[in-house]
C-alpha cells in the first residue's frame, strides 16, 4: 500500500483484517509514525524512487495499490516504478478522467475512483430506500 491517507490507511486496515500481509509505505514520517502500531509493516520510502522500492522487496509482492490522490505526478512515477520492478497487479487510485488516462497508458492494470465510486454506489443507496417508502 502505498500512500497513506485517508483512503489508502482504510484500505490497508481492511486487508489486514482479511488477513492479508501488508507493506505500507509512505513518505511522510508522521504518517509512518501513525500507523505503525497498527500495521503489520510501515515505512518511511518516497515511492517515486524505483531503487527503494526494490530495496523494500516490492518485486515480491503480487500486487500494489498507490494510494496517492493529490500528486499526480507523484502517482505516476510511482505507477512507472512498479511497472519497472515487474508489479504483477498495480492497483492505482485516480482523482480525475485525466490521471485515469494517464495511469492506464504508464501502465496501470486497475485504476479506482473511491470518491465517485462512494459517491455513486450512495446515491444508488438512497435512491433505493427512497423507492421502500412509495
Ligand atoms: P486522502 O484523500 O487519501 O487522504 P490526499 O489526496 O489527501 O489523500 P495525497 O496527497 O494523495 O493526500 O497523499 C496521500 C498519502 O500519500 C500521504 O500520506 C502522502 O504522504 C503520501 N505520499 C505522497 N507522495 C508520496 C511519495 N512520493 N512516496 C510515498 N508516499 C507519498
């Protein structure tokens, strides 16, 4: 997981419910710090540096989610470093129809929109109960 903000750090408390082995990193000591007592493995790495990444063992892991929203920049290089490393499955978090394009041609397998996707799967929700009260 890398990248944890608020999506990212959820994500990753999930999957460790699930049971599921968890690399976190993310650039900002105070993030590291935060999560550590709560995830299997935090650490401090700027994800944009394909040689930390390696040096983290990242070419062992199946699959990566980046996590990062606000940086585009950011996103992408960390996308292009997993796509260096020879990630199976990266999973990437888009903020707008461009960064998903963008993703998707640095190589990307999966691209996520958690604000929409909440947005529209609640308005589903609403309209639903709406429909118990007619
Ligand atoms: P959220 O909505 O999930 O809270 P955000 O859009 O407010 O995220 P972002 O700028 O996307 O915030 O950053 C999410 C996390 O990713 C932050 O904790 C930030 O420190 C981390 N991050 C950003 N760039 C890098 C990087 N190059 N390497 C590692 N972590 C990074």
């Amino acid at each position: 997981m890398i990248g944890l903000g608020r999506f990212g750090c959820h994500l990753a408390e999930s999957l460790t419910r699930m049971n599921h082995e968890v690399l976190a990193i993310d650039r900002n000591p105070a993030q590291v710090q935060r999560w550590s007592s709560q995830l299997d493995r935090v650490v401090q790495a700027d994800s944009t540096e394909e040689g930390a990444l390696r040096q983290l063992g990242i070419a062992s892991f199946g699959r990566a989610v980046v996590a990062i929203g606000a940086s585009v920049e950011a996103s992408v290089l960390t996308v292009l470093a997993l796509v260096e490393l020879g990630t199976p499955q990266i999973w990437a978090r888009a903020t707008s129809q461009k960064h998903a394009k963008i993703l998707s041609s640095v190589g990307a397998h999966h691209v996520i929109f958690p604000e929409a996707e909440t947005g529209d799967r609640v308005a589903h929700l609403i309209v639903s109960r709406l429909l118990d009260f007619i």
